[in-house]
C-alpha cells in the first residue's frame, strides 16, 4: 500500500469522524432543546452508520493504522462539535430572552 493510499484513508476518516460529530451534535441539539432540529434524522440513520461501518470494515482489513485512526477521529470530532458549538451558540443568542 503506497503513501498516496494511506494519506487517502486518513482524509476520508478524518471527513466521516467529521459529519459523525456533526450528526451526534444534531442529535443532541434536539435532545437538549426538546424540539425537532434539522439533519437529526438524516445523521441518525445515515452518517453515524457510515462513521461506525467505516471504521470498523477498514481497520478490519488493515488499510490504515489504530494510531492514525484514532487521531483522525480526535480532530473530525473536534472540529465537528466546535462547529456544531459556535452555530449553536450563535443561534442562541440571537433569539429573545423569557421574561420570568
């Protein structure tokens, strides 16, 4: 397996760790608002199945490492809920507060 392949797997794992962190972050956005946000069902049914389905099947078959792997997934997640954080704290702030 050449440099150029391996390079390739890690950018895919470090994509897929990305949407999988931007589906968990819809999911708990739903969860924490207790209102219907959208990409919930799409990250539920798709995303994080491609995240769980991706790194199983190419760890299996040894196209990139445990190390790689892990640190790939460590900056698509991170990347993913500083994203998903910032739009949501944005959107928080621009909606009125209650008055109690």
């Amino acid at each position: 397996m050449g440099a150029s392949e391996i390079s390739d797997f890690r950018i895919y794992f470090f994509l897929v760790a990305l949407v999988g962190s931007n589906a968990i972050s819809h999911i708990r956005g739903t969860m924490q608002k207790k209102q219907y946000c959208p990409g919930t069902i799409s990250g539920s049914f798709l995303l994080l199945p491609l995240l769980l389905i991706s790194y199983t099947y190419f760890l299996i078959i040894n196209k990139v490492d445990i190390l790689s792997a892990i640190v790939c997934f460590c900056f698509g997640v991170f990347i993913g809920f500083y994203v998903a954080g910032v739009d949501i704290r944005k959107q928080d702030s621009h909606q009125p507060k209650n008055a109690a």
